[in-house]
C-alpha cells in the first residue's frame, strides 16, 4: 500500500481568483446577508427569537460529525426529563450539543472585547470538547501528532486525506491568522471562505475540527461587523450537501481549486440566507401570536416573561422555570403554568414526583 504524505499547504492566500467570474455570487451573498442582518435588527429581542435556532444549529452541526442527538432530546436533558435508560454514547452527543452552543454564547461575549485570534479559537475549542468525546485528546490545544480524514478506523494510507505535519503547523496557523486580520482583502464573504477552507485543511486539532470550523462562520461574520449577532448558520445547508462540501475541499488540495471552493460557499450563503430569514420571520410570526394568547390566558404581568421562557427552553421543568422568569412566589409560577396548560398553550410532559419538579413542554417551538 501507497504510503500517504502529509499535505503541504501552497499558495495561501490563493494568488489567482477569477473575480469577474464571482462577481454576480458576491454580490447576491452579500445582499442576503444584509437582509438577514436587517431583520436581526428589527428584533427587539433577537436572544430570545432566534434561541430555538441556535440550538437546531447546535444540532446539526453535532450531526455531521456522527451525533444522533435531536433538538427534543436536548431539550429534555436540559430540562431534566432524560429517560435513565438511554445510553452513554446518546449522553454524549446531547453534552456535545450543548457545548456548541455555550462555545456560541462564549465567544460572542469575547469579541466584544477582544478580536478573533488563535487564542481565542483554542479556548473555543476547549468548551466544544469539555466532558465529551474527545476529552482526551488535547482540548484547547493545537495537535502535536499526525492526523488523517477517513474512515474511523482506517490506517492512514487508506486515508481520504492527510493533513499537513505537526511540525510546520504552528507556521501556517500564523500564516493563517495574519490573513484573518487582512482587512484589505476585496470581499469578506469571500475572505470567508477562504478561511474556513483553510482551517478544515490544516485541521489544528486532534479532535473537533469540523465543529470548530463550521462556529467560525458566524462568528467572523458578527466580528467583521457584517451582522448585529453571531446568528448566520450554515450547517443545514452542509450537511444536506456534505458529499459536495467535502468534494470541493479536497479539490483545493489535489487540483488547487479554490475557485470551485468559493463558488460553492458563496451559493450556500446565498441559499442558506433565504432559509435562516423564512424561519426567523415564522418565529417571530408565532413570539407576536403567542404574546397575545400568553396574556390573554394569565392576565398576569409575568405572561411575556413567561413566553421568553418558553422560547429560550421549550421544555422546562417548575423550578427552572420560576428561575429563569423571575417569579418569586411559587404559587404565582404554577398558577401561571396551570392556565397556560387550561389555554392548551403548553402541555404538562411529567407530573410532579417527590422533589422532583413537574416538566413543561410548549410544542409549536419543536
């Protein structure tokens, strides 16, 4: 068998792009983003709004990498109403989605105050892999050993790709990162692209690459100020595209193809965008129907903190809800809860038990 080599990396930034050939796609993509942007900040509480999509992008961005979690059995964990029987790999997938999203909410926060760096990527890194798969395997940290793209199992001349040594890694991170800090570069969209092919390829880590690589897209976007939050999600359109998505990155390592590569990114961008505002329009469409049939049912001053709530998790038992709403007096909570199940609003999941709490679900979020 063939032995395969690391990958050395050329040409980076890639010297010779077609620009006449893009220019249509870059300013498609770029006008979706700005339309998604502008409904972002048309939201007087985009958190709230858009929090059952970022845990629907937590999950699918767990899916491609093999986790078999869904959004309702998230939801139960968090809230917890997880079935004991399940099993520890299952355990595993759900911690991993949830990772995903607190590196979301982490590194939002950090921006704010400090830019994207390899520093700040390897601490995004450390969250996504804390108490999961891949504990094991330096978190935080960039690898010092070779890694190879394949099959599980499969020794690395069966490889579908090998990334490029340990020992000249740390040089192209840095190369890397000086052209995350180009703020000349033509297009950001396409500098975008750029990058995140570039991060899959040199795959710094031992574990959580693609995890990491798909949470930068956000991330740059809101931190090159081209949206208001971090809140542009990709992975659907990945993982419904992953054959292609994995074909183009592989031709820019074998054929040089980033031409291919950026045309790919900018159309998932462009078609991603039209998804993300239709959903973000039926969230808001159901927050404003909600809110009235909220208030109607309590009459009570805590109604919209109340649907917040629900909106944030979907399925909650009393006490974190009490918690999360502000609500003080216990009886006031689950009178509340009481009216909103009368109203047929919510659903009673599990009844109260001993000390443990009786869990909520409120379905036209799942």
């Amino acid at each position: 068998m063939k032995k395969k080599e690391p990958y050395i990396p050329k040409n980076f930034p890639p010297e010779k792009i077609e620009w006449k050939e893009i220019i249509p796609l870059i300013g498609m993509a770029n006008s979706a983003i700005a339309r998604f942007d502008g409904m972002l900040q048309g939201l007087v509480n985009p958190s709230v709004l858009l929090s059952p999509l970022t845990t629907k992008e937590a999950v699918l961005s767990s899916r491609i990498e093999g986790t078999q979690a869904t959004l309702e059995e998230v939801m139960q964990e968090e809230a917890g109403f997880t079935d004991k029987k399940i099993s520890s790999s299952l355990k595993e997938d759900i911690k991993e989605i949830i990772n995903y999203r607190n590196a979301l909410t982490f590194a939002e926060g950090e921006l704010s105050h400090r830019p994207m760096t390899l520093g700040l990527i390897k601490d995004i890194h450390a969250i996504l892999l804390d108490s999961v798969r891949g504990k094991d395997k330096s978190p935080g940290e960039f690898r010092n050993s070779q890694n190879w793209i394949g099959i599980p199992g499969m020794p690395m001349e069966m490889s579908r790709f090998v990334p490029p040594d340990p020992i000249i890694l740390q040089e192209h991170l840095e190369r890397w990162e000086k052209f995350l800090h180009f703020d000349e570069f033509p297009d950001k969209l396409v500098q975008l692209a750029i990058i995140h092919a570039q991060f899959e390829i040199l795959h710094p880590f031992k574990d959580g690459n693609g995890r990491t690589g798909r949470l930068f897209i956000p991330l740059f976007l809101f931190w090159k100020k081209l949206l208001t939050k971090p809140s542009f999600y990709l992975s659907e359109y990945l993982e419904r595209n992953r054959q292609q998505y994995d074909d183009k990155l592989l031709f820019i390592t074998e054929k040089g193809d980033w031409q291919g590569w950026i045309e790919f990114f900018l159309n998932a961008i462009i078609k991603q965008s039209e998804i993300n505002i239709g959903k973000s329009k039926k969230m808001l469409e159901l927050y404003e129907k909600s809110k009235m049939e909220f208030a109607a049912a309590t009459q009570s001053q805590y109604a919209i903190a109340a649907l917040d709530t629900f909106f944030k998790k979907p399925i909650i038992n009393t006490s974190l809800f009490l918690k999360t709403t502000a609500i003080h007096n216990r009886g006031t909570g689950n009178d509340i809860l009481k009216k909103l199940v009368n109203a047929k609003l919510i659903k009673l999941l599990k009844p109260s038990e001993g000390r443990k709490p009786a869990v909520y679900i409120f379905y036209d979020l799942l």
